[in-house]
C-alpha cells in the first residue's frame, strides 16, 4: 500500500507539472492534443520495442480503446475549463471530484473496499472542495465537474483493464488509442490548424507527454495495488501544487481560499491512508 501512494505522489507532480504547460498555451485543445501525439507515440515506440525483446505483453485492448474514447471528453472539457477559468480553481475541482467520482464507480463495479475511515477521509476531500466553490457561479464549475466524471470513468475502465492484463503495458496501449481518437477529432475539426502548432510548440508539448506518460504509467500500476479510490485521491494532492502555481507562478487571485482548500483536501488525503 505504501508502494501505491508513492507513485501516485509521484504522478501528482508529473500531472500538476504538464496541466501547467497546458494552462499557459494559448490554445488548450491543441496542446493537449499535442502532448496525447507525443505520448502516443513514445507508448507506441515502447511496446514495438517491448515486443521485439520479449514479446508482445498481454493487453486488454478492448479496456484500452474503451479508455481512448473516454480521453476525448476529457480533453475537450479540460481545453473548455482551462479556456474559461484560472488554473487554481479548475485543477483542484476536476481532480478532486474526479477521485470522488472515481471512488464511487470502484465501489460499485470494480467491487473494491474502503475502510469506514477512508470513506471519512473522501468525505474531508470533498469539504475541502466545497470551500473551494463557495461564492462561484455555477457556470463556472460545470465544465471542471465536466472534467471530473471523464476522469472517474476512464479510472475505472483503466483500472479493470490493468488488472486483467500487464498494467504497464495497459497504460502505454492507453494513450495509443487516446493519441488514435483525439487525433482523428482533430483531424476533422482542426485539420489546417495541426501542422503549425505543432512546428510551433513541440518542445513543451514533448515535455507535457513525457510527463503525462510516465505518471501515468505509475497510477495505472498502483491500480494494481490499491482500490481504485485509494489510488486516484492520493494522486488529487497535486491540487496542492496547483494551488500554489496558481498563486505564485500564475499570479491568480483568491489565493488565501484556494490554499485553505487544498490543505483540507491533503489532510483528508492523509485520513485516507490512516483507514487502509
């Protein structure tokens, strides 16, 4: 258990870090979109040379293209709420409601266990998210809480799929097919526009899908380890760093709020651990 909540720490960072990179872009969907054809094909370069060395690893591709429909919606309501609110309140929103949302559906199709005192410690996640919101419009939270259900399906989807194949090699067939389906919605919508933004930007969008794949890789194996709920909110901590970029590095406003907030969602994070 230890194991899986270092490397969803681990990944906290990873995935503060490339949501940074994504913010200050000035086109959110191309970016992420970018980030997910880097990503994609580092995966791919992975598991062709994977399988040359030692075969191709057992993957449960279904799962996987279920998990790569599911990154669509994800992307799209992340490039909205990042389009329409600062990173401070968004971040912390998504991913918080999102280990909620991911907990919820591990409970009652994953059949996994929660002691009643990590139930308390969501209960604290989600206090802690509701300071947060006080005083905003709804408007202003929908397309975050948008977010926050895509993450809770596809945790799920991929949490089924890595323990019912190599999780490692689940994650990397996970942003193949995500890099596949974004790819193809963009080539549709966007296609003109493809070529010049990533000759212009491919430097950080190779960094944010290094990032996004390596931490990753990590939660999708700690899924292996731990219920999918334990997982996905000891990953939520990264709303601590967003807080904080949102304040010192983004110069946000309604830092004293978004700081409180995070810190009652790291001690619910902790509340969480103590009941496994």
């Amino acid at each position: 258990m230890l194991l899986a909540a270092f490397l969803a720490l681990m990944a906290a960072v990873l995935h503060a870090s490339w949501n940074i990179v994504v913010k200050q872009t000035g086109d959110r969907f191309l970016a992420l979109w970018a980030q997910f054809a880097f990503a994609g094909s580092l995966a791919l370069t992975t598991l062709i040379v994977w399988s040359f060395v030692d075969g191709l690893p057992n993957i449960a591709w279904w799962w996987s293209i279920a998990s790569g429909c599911g990154h669509l919606p994800y992307v799209l309501l992340l490039a909205h709420a990042y389009d329409k609110n600062d990173f401070s309140l968004t971040y912390p929103i998504a991913r918080g409601a999102g280990a909620v949302s991911a907990t919820v559906l591990g409970l009652i199709f994953l059949d996994d266990k929660l002691s009643a005192l990590s139930i308390f410690g969501i209960a604290v996640v989600v206090f802690g998210l509701w300071v947060l919101v006080l005083n905003q419009q709804i408007t202003n939270i929908l397309p975050a809480l948008g977010v926050a259900t895509t993450i809770g399906v596809y945790s799920v989807v991929d949490a089924y799929g890595a323990r019912n194949s190599n999780s490692v090699a689940f994650a990397l067939s996970v942003f193949i097919s995500g890099a596949i389906t974004i790819s193809i919605w963009a080539l549709f919508t966007r296609a003109s526009q493809l070529r010049g933004f990533m000759k212009s930007s491919w430097k950080p969008a190779a960094a944010g899908g290094a990032m996004s794949l390596v931490g990753y890789s990590l939660i999708v194996y700690a899924f292996t380890l731990a219920p999918v709920g334990y997982v996905a909110t000891m990953r939520e901590s990264s709303v601590v760093i967003a807080a904080l970029a949102g304040w010192k590095y983004l110069k946000e406003d309604d830092h004293k709020r978004r700081l409180t907030s995070a810190a009652i969602v790291v001690l619910g994070l902790f509340v969480l651990v103590a009941g496994r």
